[in-house]
C-alpha cells in the first residue's frame, strides 16, 4: 500500500487548520484527516490535539478513537475527522468519520464515495456506524476534508496517481482545493501496478 500527504493553509496564513497522518503497522494501516474549524492558529490547534490523540489512540476501533478524542480535545473549537483503518492481509478497508470530511475509491471507472456522520469531534456526536469494503488491486483512495472539491476528474491525470503518488496528491490540491480554506488529502493505492 502506498500513500501520499498533502496540505495547504487558506492563503495569507501561516498556520494549517487542515492535517493529514498515517501510522503503519505489519498487518494495519491507520489513516487520518482533521479539519479544525475555521482556519488560523485555533483551527491549528485543534487539530494538533486531535492528531496527539489518534496517535496516542491508533490501536482502538475507530468509534472509540472518535469518541475519546470528542472528550480529550472538548477545550478546542473542535474539528472535522475522518479515520479508515487498512488491513492489509485481508484488503479491507474501515471508515468511520464526523463532520466535512470524505473517503473516494476509484475502482474500474467509478468512484465509491463514504460521508462521514453529522457533528464536531470536540462539540458531542451523535453514534457512527463504520462502513466496511473489500480493496483490489489497483484500487485508488482520497481522503479529503472539506477544504478541496469532491468532484475530482480523474481523467485529467492519466496514470499519474498510479506512477507518482507524491506529485498527484499535490495536484489534488492544486487543482481541487477551494480559495476560502485551508487543505488536506492522503491518496494511497492498494498493490498499484506500474
């Protein structure tokens, strides 16, 4: 499995709301995207926090990564948070997330799209339900907050994300990310062929 990070802040700040992470293990993935409200130092903060805690936490199921991360960060304005855990021996993916976040699969000539629930990590939530899928070969993935357009034309990179994963996620943001906020991808692609 291979994957990429990229970010951006709103332009004219030095400080990034938005952040994206990954903890990798022998048999596990864990990937993760936050969005600290707003954008600016509090924003940042937010996310900082809830970053420290996933990866203080990265061995619990999702829910209860989500949920004790709604606790420990309750003092911050709160963020958006996406979570997908890959186990890689059985290729399959979990994603669980609350607020403006999203998971995209390409797989043949679709995309699989997975919302998260309503709510703020930080301000209470309601319970998330996980959505499971088997992975292929091949499959692409962008976990994206709601800094950058979920309506990526892929046609536009040829076989970019299949040969270059570093430069195609920074092409997300170029060509995806909205003007009025900060930005954050993680693209990865299962057994990708070259």
């Amino acid at each position: 499995m291979d994957i990429a990070v990229a970010k951006r802040p709103l332009a004219g700040w030095p400080s990034c709301g938005d952040d994206a992470r990954y903890w990798r293990d022998e048999e596990r993935v864990l990937l993760c995207i936050v969005d600290g409200l707003g954008h600016g130092p509090e924003a940042e903060e937010a996310a900082q926090a809830a970053m420290a805690y996933v990866e203080a936490h990265r061995h619990e199921s999702l829910p209860e990564i989500l949920a004790g991360c709604d606790r420990a960060i309750h003092h911050t304005r709160g963020v958006a948070m996406g979570l997908a855990r890959v186990h890689l021996r059985r290729k399959k993916l979990t994603f669980a997330g609350v607020g403006n976040t999203c998971l995209l699969i390409w797989r043949g000539a679709q995309w699989m799209r997975f919302a998260s629930a309503n709510g703020i990590i930080g301000a209470r939530f309601r319970r998330v339900s996980p959505e499971e899928i088997r992975l292929s070969a091949g499959d692409l993935g962008i976990m994206m907050t709601d800094g950058v357009s979920n309506q990526i034309d892929l046609s536009r990179y040829g076989s970019l994300p299949w040969q270059d994963l570093e430069a195609f996620a920074q092409r997300l943001l170029t060509d995806w990310a909205l003007p009025g906020d900060d930005a954050a991808v993680i693209s990865f692609r299962i057994g990708a062929e070259r």
